[in-house]
C-alpha cells in the first residue's frame, strides 16, 4: 500500500494545478519519462512526456477541461484521487459536470501511469 504523504499529495495537486493551468511543463515534472495517460476523451492511452503533451495540446484546441481534486485515498498499490471534473467546449457550454476517479501509480516520487476508473464509494470518502 503506498504511503500517502504530505509529499505524495503535494506532486499530485501539482499536476492537477498544472494542468488547469496548461502549464505542461510544470505538470509534466511530476511524471515519469516514460509515463501511461489515458486518452480520456478519445480512447486508449499514450506514453511518454512528449505524446502526453501532443494530446494535451489536441485536447485544449478542442474541449476546456478543469478537474479538481477532492480527496486522495490508498488503493491498492496506487493512490485513487477524487476529482470534480467540469468539461466546457470552446464557447464555454457545459458538457460535463462530474465526479470521477483518478488512480495513481507512482515510482521512485513520480506519475508513472495514471487511469480514469469510478469514484470511491461512500464508505471510502472522508
């Protein structure tokens, strides 16, 4: 079970302020080289710092997404995140407005993968 620290917490809402930011060099410090990311809204995953920030850079030229962490809990191996995810399109209409999970799998300090997956249960929320 990985050990959620102060440490552990403070690289991911980096990334999260990073991201929402569009700064990806600052978001792209927190992961690994060689680092899994969902194509959330396309399918699949992409590897690598760069191929995240191609996608990143396609995703922005079409949706404007802001996701916020909520809570951060010990799963398995991994750290599951919860987020409010809010997804408006380029003239700033609603098209999400949701609650979903964020898991986290990191080495040696960093993001090495991270995979979109449902929220914690109630029992698990604090």
């Amino acid at each position: 079970m990985p050990n959620l620290t102060a440490s552990t917490i403070e690289l991911l809402r980096a990334a999260y302020t990073g991201f929402n930011a569009r700064d990806t060099a600052a978001a792209l410090a927190t992961m690994t080289a060689d680092v899994a990311w969902p194509r959330a809204f396309k399918g699949g995953f992409v590897r690598g710092q760069e191929a995240v920030r191609a996608y990143w850079t396609e995703q922005w030229g079409e949706i404007n997404p802001h996701v916020e962490p909520l809570a951060f809990h010990p799963d398995g191996g991994c750290i599951l995140v919860e987020v409010h995810q809010v997804v408006r399109d380029l003239a700033g209409a609603v098209l999400a407005d949701e609650h979903v999970g964020h898991r986290f799998t990191l080495e040696q300090g960093l993001i090495q993968k991270m995979e979109v997956c449902a929220p914690p249960s109630p029992d698990r929320r604090a």
